[in-house]
C-alpha cells in the first residue's frame, strides 16, 4: 500500500485539472510496480496534470492545444512509465549491491551499522574509571557522552 501520508493529503486534497508539480519522476516512483500502478490512478482519477521538472515534453503538452496536446499527454505517460521503471531498477540495484557489501563486510568481521566506536572517548573515559573518586554520571557530563556509554566502556574493560 502506499504509505506517503503528505503525498496522500495532498492527493484527497487535489481539484480536477490541479498540477501535480514534482522534482522528478523518481520521487513518486520508487515504488513496486503495484503501488506505482495505484498512484498513476489516482491521480488519473482526480484528473491531475502531472508536470515533472526535468522532462521537458511535459512542458510542451502544458503549452500545445488540441491533438498536440492529446499526442504530448500519450507519449508523456509512456515516458513517465519509462523512467519510473528504471528508478525502480536502479533503487532495487542500490539495495542489493547494500546488500551484499554488509555481507561482505560481515563475513570479513567488520562491524555494520551504528557510528562506529570513538576510540578516544572510550580512553578518556577508561583513565576517569580509573581514578575510582568520581561518578558514572559526572563522568558522562565531563566527557559529554550518556551515562549507558559510560557504563558500555566501563563493562567492556571488565572483560
């Protein structure tokens, strides 16, 4: 289902004949075929004119009248098709190659996701656990990290 709640406001909010103005067609597109499929009649159903920045057809359908027009409106839509179906080829590429190099990375034994560790807090922190005067909390505002990394460096140099 298409769960673009400001994209679906602005539809049920939409007149016949309103532009539907956007940036590019991949911004609505990256969609299964389906969902791609539903947002096309919806906005044929509200009779929206779709205008997409960077086709400059569209342009001339919005300016041409009569069969011009018709002729503009007919090839416009089998090349917004086009390119959302390679928006949605290449986003689907983009996530496998992801994919594969968290799997790769995995299977080298190198950490995925997360900021990775801050290795000069971690010995800051470490020399004030040292000291055994001061606590976990006022060691977190001196060094201005949380009180859960605190006690995440504290445990880690238990072991």
């Amino acid at each position: 289902m298409l769960n673009r709640p400001v994209l679906n406001k602005l539809l049920e909010d939409a007149l016949p004949n309103d532009v539907l103005l956007v940036e590019s067609v991949d911004r609505l597109s990256r969609l299964s075929l389906d969902n791609w499929e539903t947002l096309k009649s919806k906005i044929n159903d509200k009779k929206l004119r779709l205008v997409v920045l960077d086709m400059p057809t569209i342009h001339q359908q919005v300016t041409k009248k009569g069969i011009e027009s018709e002729i503009m409106y007919v090839i416009n839509n089998m090349l917004i098709d086009l390119m959302a179906t390679m928006a949605r080829l290449d986003q689907q590429k983009r996530v496998e190659r992801i994919r594969q190099g968290q799997e790769r990375d995995k299977a080298q034994g190198k950490r995925i996701g997360g900021k990775g560790v801050n290795k000069e807090l971690h010995e800051r922190v470490k020399k004030r656990l040292a000291t055994n005067n001061i606590s976990v909390e006022d060691i977190a505002k001196l060094e201005g990290c949380g009180i859960a990394t605190v006690y995440r460096i504290k445990n880690l140099n238990k072991k």
